[in-house]
C-alpha cells in the first residue's frame, strides 16, 4: 500500500529519476531504468528524468511523488487530492494516463478529491460525506443519477431546489443542465440575475421568488430577463 499525500515525499537534492528509484531493488539495474521510464512516462515527465527535483515547479513535484509511490506496484494506492497542484491543461491528460494504469496493472485506488470531473470520469464508486458522516455510497453513475439533496447535487454543480408543487408533488433537486427555457408558460417562472459565459453556453443565474435557481442557456440572457423553465430530465 503506498500513500500520496499533499506534502510530497520526495528528495529535492537528487534527479527526478533518482527519486522514483528510490524503492526499487537496485538488483538490475537495466530493469530499474526501465521501469523508471515507463513511469516518467505515466506522469509525462520524461524531459526532466535527470532534473534536480528542487529546481521543479509543484505540480511537478506533485507528479513525481505519483510516479515513486507506483514505482514498486502496490496492490493499492491512497491519494488524497492527487491533481491539486497541477495545472489545468496538463491535469486531464495526467488523469487520463494514471487511471488507465492503474486499470491495465489491476491496481485499486482510493482516492480524495472535490472534482466531481474527475469523480465522474474515473471512479467506479463515489463514497460522500458530510461532515465526517456517509450521506451517499455505491457505483458512480447509481450516485450520480439518485442524487437527492442539494448536498450531494451541489458536488457536481449548482444545484437548485425546485418546490413541491412546481413540478411535482414533492420537492427535489436538479443540475443546471435539467432546466431549460421554456416557449410556453410553466410554473417555473424566473427572473434572471446573471449570466456566466462558460465556452459553449451560459450558466444562468436567476430567482424564483427569493430562491437562487441555475440553468444552461446557449445565449446570454440580460438581468431583469422574465422565463419560463421546464425541467427536461435527469
């Protein structure tokens, strides 16, 4: 069982290379090397394989205590918030490869995070909690699609609660992407507060009496804006 945590394990006075090697056998050499490499190119630092580990930035860092902690080949590997210092463009394609590794070499993982992205992506079971207690527990998609509290909704995005009596007779809980406007007249009728530009689409912010409710929108809608929503499923 190895363990990374946000305080990396590593030497900075010693290369990259070096530092992954450090748990190895050292009873063939030709081996080790070999196997350092496979792992620098896991965590896609193989430029930096003869690079003092203090001249790295730390997301770097972050990547080579991922690629040490594998370098014996666990049965299972403990991350706590694995990708925090690492940035944006580079985090999908390291998560992508790490995963797919871990997946090829049957290794289980446990891992702590608050992206719901990469909670999605890569998980085959989601365990929530909220303050120290489980609120939710079993396969990625069963979470994800049984959702019932704007707790465990609002981890994968801004969650809005819809009365009882709007839509149903019960109150519930839905993402952005579960409203839409509407050409006809609902019981869903919002002001909108504002619009954030999000690449392809607008999250909507906007009130529903005194209730913050969030929808998509493909176009920018103006604060005052009156709407009608539907709900347009999970």
């Amino acid at each position: 069982m190895k363990m990374v945590t946000q305080e990396y394990n590593i030497m900075p006075f010693t290369s990259v290379s070096e530092n992954i090697a450090t748990h190895l056998p050292r009873t063939n050499m030709e081996q080790d090397a070999e196997r350092v490499i496979e792992l620098l190119n896991v965590v896609d630092l193989l430029p930096f394989k003869d690079t003092l580990v203090k001249n790295l930035s730390g997301g770097q860092k972050q990547r080579v205590a991922l690629a040490k902690a594998l370098a014996k080949e666990p049965e299972l590997l403990l991350l706590d918030e694995p990708f925090s210092s690492i940035d944006a463009f580079r985090k999908s394609k390291l998560s992508r490869n790490l995963f797919a590794y871990l997946k090829s070499n049957a290794i289980s993982c446990l891992t702590v995070t608050h992206d719901s992205d990469e909670a999605l992506a890569f998980s085959d079971t989601i365990l929530m909690l909220k303050e120290g207690q489980k609120v939710a527990f079993g396969p990625t998609v069963t979470a994800y699609q049984n959702m019932s509290t704007a707790y465990e909704a609002g981890f994968f995005g801004d969650a809005s609660t819809i009365p009882a009596g709007v839509f149903s007779s019960e109150e519930f809980v839905v993402l952005p992407h579960q409203l839409s406007v509407c050409s006809k007249e609902t019981n869903l009728k919002v002001v909108v507060e504002a619009s954030y530009f999000k690449g392809n689409y607008y999250l909507v912010e906007a009130l529903f009496g005194q209730q913050l409710v969030y929808f998509n929108h493909s176009a920018k809608l103006d604060k005052g804006e009156f709407k009608y929503l539907k709900r347009i499923g999970v």
